[in-house]
C-alpha cells in the first residue's frame, strides 16, 4: 500500500495536510472565541450578553438569554414580559417601564452602557447594524478579545476599557 494516493494524494503529504487542517480548525475556535458577538446574544433588557462576565467567565458559564444554559434570565422580570415581541422589540405604551428604567440606571452609573440606548439604537438602525458597532465597541484594541462590561477590561489580556464620549 505504499506510494498509493489517498483521494488523489501522495501519502507522504498526508501528515502535513492533516497539521495545516488542524491548524486551521484551531485557528477557527479561537477567532470564534475573540468573536462571540451574534444577534441571538442581545437579550431582551438591550444587553449584550457577550460582554457580560457571566458569559465570559470559564466556570458556571452562561450562555445567554435565549440558551438553555442561561444563567441570568432565569428568574428576569424583563425577559419574562409578554409585552416583549421578538426578543428585542418591547410594545409597551409605557417604555420604557419601571423596571428597565432602574436596571439602565444601574448599568448607566456602574459600568457606562445604557440598556435603553441598545434599544433604541436596535429599533432605529436594526439588529445587525447594532450587533456590528457593539463589535467595535467592545473588541480589545490590544489582542482583539472581548472587553467584559463588568469588570470594565478585556476578558483575554486584562487590558483596562478606553472610555469614549457617553455611555
């Protein structure tokens, strides 16, 4: 069997087309991982769980509202409204209510973002524009990791977030 071509390739090549290959599959999982911004990562409140710690964190991983995993919209008063229609769009006459207003509050105060901005921004400009400018907000300008709105630095090299204007 030796010398025969395997799918029309010498089997010497074989080993370092399996390396390239892998090298490849590696590369992919680690830019998938610097790159977790999705539209099924906005959840209902405007937040994107991307840059949350709970799903950046290694242990006890949340994987975000809308996965079975979910660790923080378990017992969520937003995310449980009937007024919230496709997962972002909230038709409410009174929005936003009481209770997106004080977690906004918080979000404003503590770590600079503002869940109602995220709404609105989705609403005017739709989810994929809005998923794109969080992705350039968010990325590490250092190694390209995600900056963990919690901790206020990139949940890959730890570097502190450049503030920009307002929140």
């Amino acid at each position: 069997m030796r010398g025969v071509k395997v799918m029309g390739v010498a089997p010497d090549l074989l080993p370092v087309i399996r390396q390239v290959f892998l090298r490849m599959r590696d590369n992919s999982k680690s830019m998938a991982a610097k790159n977790p911004f999705k539209t099924i990562l906005i959840a209902p409140c405007g937040m994107n769980c991307a840059i949350c710690s709970a799903f950046l964190r290694e242990k006890n991983r949340c994987g975000g509202c809308y996965t079975p995993n979910r660790l923080c919209s378990i017992n969520c008063t937003i995310s449980g409204c009937e007024k919230v229609k496709d997962r972002y769009r909230h038709d409410c006459d009174d929005f936003p209510c009481r209770r997106l207003k004080q977690l906004d509050k918080r979000y404003r105060t503590t770590y600079g973002m503002s869940m109602i901005d995220n709404l609105e921004a989705i609403r005017k400009n739709g989810i994929r524009a809005f998923v794109k400018m969080e992705r350039e907000r968010w990325t590490c300008t250092t190694c390209g990791g995600t900056i963990d709105v919690h901790h206020g630095k990139c949940a890959d090299c730890g570097k502190e977030r450049e503030r920009h204007g307002k929140a």
